[in-house]
C-alpha cells in the first residue's frame, strides 16, 4: 500500500503536539512495535496530545474520532491495525477505558440491539450514505461483501469469481426460486437471474440500496423488496444470505435460522455468507458501532455452530478471510482514487471516516480475528450426499 499523507489534511502541529506521552500509551504501543512519532509507516504521529486523553476515556472511540479530527495520522493505517489487533490490545485497555468496554459489553447483554424496531438503522446510518461513494468504490456489480481472489488478478475478476461460486454451490438450476436476503445493489440476484436462469426474491433494508437496485435489475426475473428478514412470506427451492447476518445479532440468531427453516422448501440449500470473530466477543467495537454499523455484531464459530445445531445439516464450511484483507485494500485504492469527484459532495471528516473504516477493517482481517466463512446448510430430511465447491488457481 502506498502512502496516505498527499490526501491528508494540511495541519501544522498543535503546541502541544509534542508533549510527551503517558507512559502506559507507551508501553501499550510498544507490545505492537508501534512508537509515536517514530519514523516507520505503521508509527503514529500525533499532531496535537489531546489524543492521548481520549483514548485513555474511551479506547477505541476516542482513537478513531481523534483521527476523524485530525489530531493523528498513519502512513499505513492498515499495519498500525493488524499489529495493534494481533497483540490482543483491546485486552489491555486500562482505567475509564476498561470500564468504558465494560458498559459496552453490559449493553449488548441486556438489550437486543437488533431487534425488529431497530431494523432499518444500519441501512440508514451506512447503506444509504451515498450510492455514488459505493459506486466508485466497489467493482461494477457493487458486490459489498469479500471477494474471491483464489484465481483473480483484479476486484472485477474476484466477484464474478464469488458470485460464480455461491450460485455453484447452491446447485442452482433453471426455474428454481432463490430468496437473497440481504440484496445489497442487486449483484447477486442479476447474476444469478442471468446467469443460472432462476427467479429471485431479494429483500433490503436500505432505501437508497433497493432504488437503484431495482433499476440494475429491471426486465429480469427479479423481485426486490424493504423489508426486515422476519416478515418474509413463501417457499424458495434456494436461499442466500451475503454480508447480512452481521447485523442479525446473538439474541436473534434461533429466530433468524427458524425463518430461513421455515422457507426453504424440502431438500433445498441455504448458503451463509458471513463475517466472523476467532473467539466469541461479548460487544462490538464502539467507534465502528457508532459511525459504521451500527447494532452489528460479529458472530464466532461457535454461536453459529449452536443456533444451526437441531436446526440444519452442515454440508460445507469454508473459510477464506485473508480474502477480505485483499478486497478492503481494493475498495481504499478505489475510494481514494474516486475521491476528488465526491470531495464537493462530503465533508473531509467523511473521508477520514471512511478511510480509517477501510483500512482498521484490512488490519483485523490481516491479524486473523477476523474470518469470513461460507456455510452451506440444509434440511434435516436431505439425504443427498453433498460436493463441496471451491475454485483452484489456473
């Protein structure tokens, strides 16, 4: 990854820029072989010290609004974050901080965030930001989700490759009915539609998703809805579920598995496409919570594992997370490179947003906490026997 700072903002250093740092930020940073100031690209330079109050009070919130403001900056934010994650940093958190994380985790044990009224909040917070940002920024299907790079040489080739896939191991054929929950920009359905010759059902809760959705889709086969996963009617022979069931969440993952049952007709299959965390975590990372996804929670292998249990057979679990380090970086490239035809239409602290967002998340796929699995599931009653599908290097 090149350097960041030709798109930084021009800052001279505040007078208090150089005081020096607590010790415990040091020695926090060191663990990473992370230094303030320092001269490599994953170091840190502080330009202005009332950085290191906030992530003292707040941790990971306070780390990435100072970096919103601009009080910090990174030539390779994704290194800085694949050390600071591959140390376990979260796990040395200290003072307010660690009681901050305490109340954080206190919030998703006692509320479901992802409740049924809450449903629409992500589309509105992240989805329906801008269709033009994700338009620039994803590759020409606007496939939000991690690509396949196991034969691909650019993102284009990667998502055809993924979706090529997903329809491969569902065994799609032609006249068979496909629920998408969790459309997107309608990639997947337009695909799948063209490509396999089924007819789809997709639904979304993001408005501005759905709109243009519903034009890339136009004259197929193709049936695109707003709607919460819970109010879903009918049987469908097949179903997908690509990047959604992060926003599901622990106190709903029965009712989630208990739906897909209850639609998916007699020996048909049930593809989960998913992010997941190595090991189970009680809360969600709060600066990501409150300007990225908000409500979402990783699932682990093992709350998957317990909701499907009596619910599904396993037929196939596929893991290829260091995939989404390579596609995140994609999407940056892109999004900076895209940056001067949006610049008039958001502010800069959207930028840094959005970059701090791309390259915090490439860092925690690049630590390995972070997977991305594809489980194919189906009913208890099937008794065929099922190939696994995966695509080799050429």
């Amino acid at each position: 990854m090149g350097s960041n700072e030709a798109t930084l903002p021009s800052r001279q250093p505040s007078p208090r820029s150089d005081a020096r740092p607590p010790k415990i930020i040091e020695e926090l940073l060191a663990h990473a072989d992370v230094r303030i100031n320092g001269s490599r690209p994953w170091d840190i330079q502080v330009r202005d010290a009332r950085l290191y109050r906030r992530v003292l009070t707040q941790w990971s919130l306070g780390l990435g609004e100072a970096y919103m403001d601009g009080d910090w900056d990174c030539e390779q934010l994704d290194e800085l974050f694949h050390r600071l994650m591959r140390t376990d940093i979260e796990s040395r958190a200290v003072g307010t901080a660690k009681l901050r994380l305490a109340l954080e985790t206190l919030r998703h044990s006692l509320l479901n965030l992802q409740s049924q009224g809450r449903a629409f909040e992500v589309g509105e917070k992240h989805y329906d930001a801008g269709n033009d940002v994700f338009e620039r920024m994803l590759d020409s299907r606007m496939i939000y989700s991690c690509a396949y790079w196991e034969r691909a040489a650019d993102l284009e080739q990667a998502q055809l490759d993924k979706l090529e896939m997903i329809c491969r191991k569902l065994q799609l054929q032609p006249g068979e009915t496909l629920l998408d929950i969790g459309c997107g920009w309608g990639g997947l359905a337009r695909f799948a539609a063209e490509r396999f010759g089924v007819r789809v059902v997709g639904v979304t809760v993001s408005k501005e998703q759905l709109a243009l959705a519903q034009q890339r889709c136009a004259g197929l086969p193709v049936e695109l809805k707003l709607l919460d996963y819970r109010d879903l009617q009918g049987q469908f022979d097949k179903i997908v579920s690509v990047g959604m069931f992060e926003h599901v969440g622990p106190k709903n993952y029965e009712v989630y598995f208990d739906t897909v049952r209850r639609l998916l007709k007699p020996g048909g299959l049930f593809l989960l496409h998913t992010i997941g965390i190595d090991v189970t975590s009680p809360r969600t990372d709060p600066w990501i919570d409150r300007y990225i996804f908000p409500n979402g929670k990783l699932p682990s292998a093992v709350e998957i594992a317990r909701a499907v249990e009596g619910r599904f057979l396993v037929e196939d679990w596929h893991n290829f997370g260091p995939d989404y380090d390579r596609t995140l970086m994609a999407w940056h490239a892109n999004f900076e490179r895209a940056w001067p035809q949006l610049k008039d239409r958001y502010p800069q602290r959207f930028q840094r947003m959005f970059r701090y967002y791309l390259l915090c998340c490439a860092g925690f796929f690049r630590s390995r906490q972070g997977q991305l699995w594809q489980v194919v599931l189906a009913g208890r009653e099937r008794r065929e026997a099922y190939r696994s599908v995966r695509f080799s290097a050429v």
